[in-house]
C-alpha cells in the first residue's frame, strides 16, 4: 500500500513567487532530501472555472517532457487547507526574466 502524499512530507523554506491564489516555495522532501518548487493553489477562493484551470495545469505539466520546460514530478490534495499542491523540479537558476532583462 503506498501512502499519499501530503505538506507534512516537506521541508518548506523560503517563497519562490505567488499569484492572487497562488505561491509557490522552494521545498525539500524529508524522506530523499530532493529539493523541488511546490505550488500551492489555494481552491476554496476559486470559481468552478479556475479549478478545472489549475487541474488542466496539472494536466499539461504532466504530459510534457522537455528540456525547457521544468518537468512535473507529483500532485496531490492538501485536504486540510483545500489546496491544490504541486510539485516540480527545482531550477536554481533565477526565473527567465531576471536572464532577459
């Protein structure tokens, strides 16, 4: 039996970025100690409309696999805040607008 994935499996440290209904942070998984960037999208505040956006989010992340794209790793619901969770690669990089500034 696999166990769910839930926040209390991660290390959260400091915020990458966030949107009106959004943040996401850098974040370390306690069991492997693999660094990710974990959004947090935050349901209850949603229209129907922009929850099945941020499901199609999930969506498209999952199916693409390129190297230019940060790839999806897991998603998962964080029942006790109504949160929509996902968790991707980590790019210690900077974002693409502090390189084309």
């Amino acid at each position: 039996v696999s166990k769910m994935t839930s926040l209390k499996d991660f290390t959260i440290y400091e915020e990458l970025g966030s949107g009106a209904y959004s943040k996401v942070n850098r974040v370390v998984r306690k069991d492997d100690q693999q660094v990710y960037a974990l959004k947090r999208v935050f349901l209850a505040k949603l229209s129907e409309k922009e929850k099945e956006n941020a499901l199609n989010e999930v969506r498209i992340l999952a199916s693409i696999t390129s190297d230019n794209v940060v790839s999806y790793k897991e998603a998962f619901w964080e029942h006790s805040q109504d949160t929509l969770c996902i968790v991707m690669e980590y790019a210690d990089g900077g974002d693409l607008y502090e390189k084309i500034k």
